[in-house]
C-alpha cells in the first residue's frame, strides 16, 4: 500500500492487488517489447467498484508505471480523483465497450505490436500455420477499421465484432485481447502477439505454406483449453512472469 495514510485509506486491500497486477502487466508488455511508447493501454475494472477502472497515466512510458502511478477513471475516462495525473480519454473508447459490454471482462489488452500491426493487415489475419497459433483457432474475432477510435458509437460494433471471443484483431490497427484476471489476458495477449510475429517470420521465407488442416487445428484448440485452464499452466505461467520483474525490478508494486 502507498505510504501516505490518506491514499492507504482511499485504496481497498483488493484494489491494490488489482494495481499491482495491472503495473506488473505494463512492466512485462515493455519488458517484451509491446509497447508503442506512451500509446495503447491495458485496463483492469476496480474489484467492489462499480464502473471505476484503473488505467496507466498519459505520457509515461511502460517501464516507469507503479502500482501507485495508476489512475482511477469512471466508464466514460475521466479522472475520478483530482490532482492525479493526466489520462487519454481517447484512448480508453475501445476499452471502455468491452468493459461496459461484459462484467468477465475485467481486463483488457490493446498493441500497436509491428507483428500485430502486420497481421491485422492481411485479409486472412491470423493464419493456421503452427501450434502457436492454434490455440487462438475459432476463438478469435475481427473488427473493421473505422478510423482512429474516437467515435462513441464505435463501441458497440466493437463489442458485436468481438462477441464471445477472448481475442479481437482490430484490423489495420492491431491486437487486443481480454481476460477475467491479469493472468488470462497477458497470456492471450502474449501468445497472440508470438503467433504473429512466427507468421510475419513465415511468410517472408518466400516458401509454400503449410496451414494445419480445420479438423486438426480444432482439436488443438481444444487440447489448449484444457492443458491451461483445467491443469493451472495459465497459474504457473503467471507466477513465471512476476519472478522475471522481481529479478528485473520489483519496483513496479510501489
């Protein structure tokens, strides 16, 4: 918790783990090289808040946000808090609809990756061609680019396009996953992002592709679900990612 008795009294034990988390993910993203710059966002709705979300304070980059840095804005972006630092509110439309559409969707990932970018401008966007890749087969959706997302309406096509799925290809634009905890939505994000830089790698071997069949990249899918969820890879997983900030920097809970 912040030194200061009057932040510690304003911040519940669980909305302070949710800050952790939610710095730990901005510090793994610039750690993995999925930043772009003080641009795009990862978000986390406040546990016991009703429509209060956490997001990175504008202009910071990646590997400078803390637990404490983080700011508390409402459904529409605006700050919550006076005297905190400036957000984007801007930046906050696309996560907003998801967040507003589904309570499961507590978390939400959104890059501007050169892979991702790259994917999400090809007609048939993320392609069957390794194993990677086929945890995302039939669980994944796409948007169509309307231009830089400024427009409010644009939410709830943004919500239709990604329906049911955990990962969204925001087309000519690029990735954006979602999760019920910081755990699930960065390995979404993770794996999405290492599924397109192998295809971007693929496709400029100027060599025939080799797509795995629909049958068989279905099962894989499905093989995926149960080994990280129904066996706790996503918790290992997790625990494997703090333990690399810790030796990097534990800063990030401050």
């Amino acid at each position: 918790m912040p030194d200061n008795a009057e932040s510690a009294a304003m911040i519940s034990d669980a909305e302070w783990q949710a800050r952790i988390e939610l710095a730990a993910c901005y510090r793994l993203a610039a750690h993995y090289r999925m930043t772009d710059l003080i641009y795009t966002h990862i978000t986390a709705r406040v546990p016991g808040e009703q429509d209060r979300f956490l997001i990175n304070p504008y202009g910071w980059r990646w590997e400078e946000i803390t637990a404490s840095s983080l700011v508390k804005i409402d459904v529409d972006g605006h700050k919550v808090n006076a005297g905190e630092a400036r957000v984007n509110p801007a930046g906050f439309t696309i996560h907003s609809a998801i967040h507003r559409a589904s309570h499961d969707a507590a978390w939400v990932m959104h890059t501007h990756t050169r892979a991702g970018v790259a994917v999400s401008s090809l007609k048939d966007g993320l392609m069957p061609l390794n194993q990677i890749a086929l945890q995302f087969y039939g669980n994944i959706a796409y948007h169509d680019y309307e231009g830089i997302a400024l427009d409010l309406d644009e939410r709830e096509r943004i919500v239709a396009s990604l329906g049911d799925k955990r990962a969204l290809v925001l087309r000519n634009h690029g990735l954006l996953t979602t999760g019920a905890s910081a755990a699930e939505m960065f390995n979404n994000m993770f794996y999405l992002e290492r599924a397109c830089d192998i295809q971007v790698a693929s496709l400029g071997m100027g060599q025939a592709l080799a797509p795995v069949p629909d049958a068989l990249a279905r099962h894989v899918a499905r093989q995926y679900v149960q080994t990280t969820h129904e066996e706790g890879d996503l918790a290992l997983e997790w625990a494997a990612h703090l333990r690399t900030l810790e030796a990097l920097d534990p800063g990030y809970k401050a």
